[in-house]
C-alpha cells in the first residue's frame, strides 16, 4: 500500500510538472536527442530525476565509462544530479534508472546501440555494451527538462547509421594542449562520435614522443614563430628545446597514455596519424640522411631508395603502436612531391630492383611494405586517397578527401573507405561570408551544406558490400590559419555536431529545419554554458547574394567557344559553366566557378547567334591568395560581327596586390553596340600569376 501510494504521489506531481515541460511549445515539437535516433515515440507521464536516483549497473559495467557520461551533462539542471551507483541490486530499488546489460537488441545488431525506456516510476536501459549505456545516458540528458529535472515518458530505440563518427585535429600545424583535446572529446562523445584522429606530424612540427628519434622532439617540434602563416612565409626554422623564441610542444607518452585513457572512457578511439612518404620537413631536418639529399630544410619527402628509412618508420610505429591501441594506424600518404626520387640514385636503383615503373608506384611501394608491417603487429593501414595512385596496398583502408572519386574506386576495389571529402568535411572551410569571418584556408562551408551531405546515398546500392566497406564520415581541421583554442572550436562547432548526425542518423529522420533549431536552441546555449566558443548561428549571413538566385541575360544559354582551356581540376559546370545564369558564391569550389590557369587565362568567345544590341558585358572574379587565386592584371572585352575581326570595346587594367582577403571584382563594359560575337580575355599579374577563377560572363 505504501508504495502504490508513493507512486501515484509521483504520478500527481509529474502531470503538474509536465504541464510546465509544455509551456514552450515552440521548442517541444522538435526533436528531443541530437544526433536523432532511430526510434523515439513519446508516452503520457514523466519520471523525475532526483539528486538521489541511484543508477543500478551490474557487476560487470565499466564505472568509469558511466561516470565520463555526466562530465559534460547535456543539461543544466539547477538541481546538479549526482549518480549514485548501486552496483548488482538490479531491480530492487524503487524509482531508479537500472542499466541492463543484454545479448542482443533486436533492432539492430550494433555494439553501440541501446533501448532507453521511460516511465514515470522507473528509466531502464538495454545495450550490449557499456558505449551503448554511455549513449543512452546522453540521451537520457538531453530528454531532461532544464528546468525541472522531469524527463517525458518514451520509448527510444537508437542504433548509428556508420560506425565511424569522426573528427580529425590537426595538432602539427597548431600545437593543442592535452587538457584542450580531452575537452573536445567530451563535446565530441556528447553527440555520439566516436574517432579522433589526431595529425601528429607535419612540416610545422612533430607533436610525438618517441624515444628511439629524440631529435624528433628536441628540434623538431619547436619552431621559430609562433603563427604557421608567418613561419611558413618566413624563415620556416627550427629551434632547439628549450631556446629563446623556440615555440611548439608534444605530448609525452606518458600524456599519451592518459589520453588514449580518457578518451576510451568516453568511447572515443584515437587515431594516430604519422605522416609518409610526404610533409615529413620537420623529420628531415632533424634526420636529413632519411632524405634523397641529406640536406636539412630541403627536403618533404623521405628517400624510399633508402633501407634508414624503413628503420625509421617502422621504430617510429613500434612507439606508436605500444601507444595507440586503435586497430587503424593513419600514415597520411598525401600529397608527395615526389620529384627528388626521380633523380636519387637509390630511388632509382630501388624502382629497378622492385620493378617499379614510376614514382606513384615507388610511393606505392613504401605504402604497401608499412601495410605488411601494421598487419603483422595485428594493426591495418589508414591512408588519403593519394595511396590509390601508383596500386592500393592490399587491406589498406582509404580516407577520401579529394571529393568522394578515391573513395568510390577503394569501394569498388572492395577496400574499407572513411569519407571525409573537402566540400562537405573540411571545417577549416569558411563558414560565413569570408568578410564576416577570420581568416580561413578557402571554401565556404556553411552548417547546412555540412548537413545535406550523405556518404551514402542509395545509387550505391549498386557496389557490391558498399553498406559494410564504407565504414562512416569524418571532419577535418587543418589548423594553418588557426592559432588558437577558442578558433579552433569556433571552426569545429557546430559544424561537427551536423557530422555527428550525419553519421548517426538515419537518412529519412534527418531534417534541416528541425537541426537548425536544435542547434539554436539547444546545443548551441548548452556550448556555451559550458565554456565552448561555437560558432554563432544566431548571426549568419548565408552564401553571397548573387548565389542566391539564377540571373537571365543575353548569353545564358548562348554557344561559347573555349579559344584557351579551363583547368580540368576545377571543372565546375563545364562548357556551360560561363553562361549558365547562374553566378558562384563565396567559395571557388561551389561548382560555379571555372578555374584557369594556362599563359593566357580566359579566352573564349560567346556567339549571340544574330547581331544584338548590347549595353553590358561583365564578369566577376574572385581573389584568395592563400591557394593561389588571384584577380586578373588585365581584362580584354571585344566585339565582332562576323567572328574573324574583332574590335576592342574596352581594356581594363587592375593593380594586383596581395592581401589576406577575400575578395570579388567586376570587369567590364557599359556603352552601346550592336554585335553577334563577344571576346572576352583575363590576362595574369606578372608578380603573382595565379588561377583565374570567374563564374558568369553577363552580357546584357
Ligand atoms: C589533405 O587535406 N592533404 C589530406
């Protein structure tokens, strides 16, 4: 009697409490777990979380995995809920939220997934692992009124889409304290992802101790200024440990250690990732005999002719593996220059002995006898998709971040593929209009775009095991033009927490109004409450105006002649690209920019096909000097009736400057003519040079 009585005491005060969790109707129709979950069906009542609910977990759950999940609670309650563990009393205590460890959820097979069930009188979690009681209690936060402490009655079933969720952090190019990366790790697990993937080594710095290669910490890791873009367009030095003006750091291994530790009770796997054969300056400076000249400062890719090499890489691994239980290794693998080992004669003397026809494949070579060195130790190799080019090592798993091209030929080759391309991934991307924002690498990447992306779209259905090889998505930081931690989160949020759910959620229960909202009004305020500097959504300013709608003109639609080629890298629309109505946004990677980069930049010819009267001819260019995109010095408009004789109908000239903008100018023409044929020329700077990049050649 005494208990039915207690009970519908909670019942008659959670109906009263209730009403209160309804007085913002605005925020209770949407969605209630970010990332959305699998199955969420709202019931009548709510059970209270009290500061006293004790949690029952069995004999066999990780304590210190449940305790992680309330580092970061997803609430801020005023009542702070303190977990009281009851451990193997599993049933016997009234009002509690028991944690059930099961064989199977039959809903889905996922080690991560959990059945959360809400009632007023009881919260009972189903997983298969402690990650699944770790995301159930995330959820269960972010089920809990703010204010109350009440959580709504429901049935939630939740398993991943992917079982890669991931981020990268570019540690080389920016040093990033140990206490700053476990931070991230808490917003990170909070959503429900699961990899950090640390870049480790780089021309800016080698960010591991290793104790074989003492160099590589006692001069490698420090430099002799403080911002990447200044020591990248200055003296680009190293200095040793400890001396005047050297600034740098990495992580001992023993801080390693701990955060491998701290990251497993968050059910984060690092990843390491140790650059080869390429960006590896910092390494051969401090060890130029590993390179084809032997001279420091000189050299970013190692000599594979040389056998110190594979000594080198395979010690230096030995270290890392000891350190990273993480089953993928990264070795990097991007962007060789790979010129010196044309002309070293022990490359050389290499590719003959091996067979080798070229450098891609020499490169292959290197990749391929690291694959067999990680799989025998029972680790598997994790490159970019430059290690397709030359032959891809046999169990070698691919990131493809060079657009999905790479990641669609591992997935046919039946290899494991994570996809990170740099138009949906790369948060060092802008996120606003660049005028608005600081000084970032390139692109533009608003939250939005982040969120439409799909790593697996059903037209895949078509290679065979696509669902079980394309293991899930990745952000990635590249840190150049991010010196600090409160920068680097502003890139990172909320940009990952759209990654997050992108990887977790469910194609048909994903709504970009419904995220936009949640992400205002929920994770953003819950961020910054806990001392995190997002991005603020609150004040966007979206693409550029022109982007935003498709313009009518004399041209659109009208023949055009290429008279010099575009760059086939950045193929936009092609043909059509110039006269196709519509005009770029604020990155040159939109698919509406068309890329030159020839002696002479544009010439083409549009043909109005009959003589019209013409008042205007103009076109946009755009100017970013960090990758090379400069405005033109010169612009030549000119008219001709029959498409033999043209005549000039003006010249415009530009004095090219180099600035850390990012900027857009127009050239062109008003006056009055009739003609069939319009010429329309961009000549380079002869300082800077630079890729010409214009997206729309209006003729009005
Ligand atoms: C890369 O962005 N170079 C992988």
């Amino acid at each position: 009697m005494k208990n039915l009585s207690s009970n519908l005491l909670t019942i008659a005060t959670a109906t009263i409490l209730l009403s209160a969790c309804h007085s913002n109707p605005a925020e209770n129709h949407l969605n209630p777990i970010t990332p959305t979950p699998l199955h969420y069906q709202a019931d009548y009542g709510a059970f209270d979380w009290r500061t006293n609910t004790p949690l029952l977990i069995d004999q066999a759950t990780d304590t210190t995995i449940i305790r992680a999940a309330f580092e970061l609670p997803l609430f801020t309650a005023p009542l702070k809920v303190q977990p009281r563990f009851i451990i193997g009393e599993s049933g016997k205590t009234p009002h509690s939220i028991e944690l059930k460890r099961v064989d199977t959820l039959a809903f889905s097979p996922s080690r991560e997934a959990y059945r959360l069930a809400i009632t007023a009188h009881e919260v009972t979690i189903e997983a298969v692992s402690d990650t699944g009681f770790y995301y159930a209690l995330k959820s269960l936060q972010q089920l809990t009124d703010p204010q109350t402490n009440l959580i709504r009655a429901a049935l939630v079933e939740d398993a991943p889409r992917f079982g890669y969720r991931g981020v990268m952090l570019d540690v080389s190019r920016h040093f990033r304290s140990k206490a700053f990366v476990e931070k991230q790790i808490r917003q990170m697990a909070a959503y429900k992802m699961n990899r950090l993937h640390l870049h480790l080594t780089d021309a800016a710095g080698w960010r591991l101790q290793i104790d074989s290669y003492p160099q590589l910490t006692a001069l490698a890791a420090w430099r002799s200024d403080s911002l990447w873009k200044s020591w990248w367009q200055g003296d680009r030095r190293y200095l040793p440990e400890g001396s005047q003006g050297a600034y740098g750091g990495y992580y001992t291994k023993e801080e390693i250690r701990q955060l491998v530790e701290y990251a497993r009770r968050h059910c984060i796997t690092l990843i390491p990732e140790i650059e080869m054969p390429a960006h590896s300056e910092e390494v051969l400076t401090a060890y130029p005999e590993l390179s084809c000249t032997h001279e420091p400062y000189k050299q970013a890719d190692f000599c594979v002719g040389n056998e110190a090499t594979f000594t080198f890489l395979e010690r230096v691994l030995d270290e890392v593996m000891e350190l990273f239980p993480s089953h993928y290794i990264h070795i990097g693998g991007d962007e060789a220059g790979k010129a010196s080992w044309k002309k070293c004669p022990r490359c050389q003397q290499r590719m003959k002995r091996e067979g080798l026809k070229d450098v891609d494949e020499l490169q292959s070579y290197l990749i391929a006898r690291m694959g067999r060195y990680l799989e025998a130790h029972g680790r598997a190799l994790l490159g970019w998709d430059e290690i397709i080019e030359g032959g891809l090592a046999p169990g070698a798993t691919v990131m493809s971040w060079r657009g999905e091209a790479g990641g669609m030929k591992a997935l046919e080759a039946g290899h494991q593929v994570v996809m990170t391309p740099d138009e949906f991934c790369y948060l060092d991307s802008y996120q606003d209009a660049p005028y608005s924002q600081p000084q970032a690498i390139s692109g533009y990447l608003p939250l939005e775009k982040v969120y439409s992306y799909d790593p697996l779209p059903a037209s895949r259905d078509t290679i065979p095991r696509a669902k079980e090889l394309l293991l899930g998505v990745q952000g990635n930081v590249w840190t150049e033009y991010i010196p600090t931690e409160a920068h680097l989160e502003y890139m990172l949020y909320p940009r990952a927490i759209a990654l997050a759910e992108v990887g977790w959620s469910q194609r048909e229960q994903m709504s970009w109004p419904d995220f936009r909202q949640r992400i205002l009004k929920k994770v953003l305020p819950l961020m910054e409450a806990h001392g995190y500097h997002p991005f603020d959504l609150r004040g966007e300013v979206g693409n550029r105006p022109e982007a935003l709608q498709s313009i009518d003109h004399l041209a659109k639609g009208k023949p055009i002649t290429f008279r010099s080629n575009y760059w086939k890298k950045y193929p936009a629309n092609g043909d059509e690209t110039l006269t196709d109505g519509l005009r770029g946004g604020w990155g040159y990677g939109d698919g509406r920019w068309l890329a030159f980069v020839g002696s002479k930049r544009v010439d083409v010819v549009i043909d109005l096909e009959q003589p019209t009267m013409v008042h205007e001819v103009k076109a946009d260019f755009m100017q970013i000097c960090g990758p090379g995109v400069y405005l033109p010095a010169k612009v030549v408009i000119s008219a001709s009736t029959d498409g033999e004789t043209y005549t000039p109908l003006t010249e415009i000239t530009h004095q090219v400057e180099k600035d850390d903008a990012v900027s857009f100018r127009t050239y062109g023409w008003q006056g009055e003519t009739t003609t069939r044929y319009i010429r329309y020329e961009s000549y380079p700077d002869t300082t800077y040079g630079g890729v010409h990049f214009l997206d729309e050649i209006v003729v009005n």
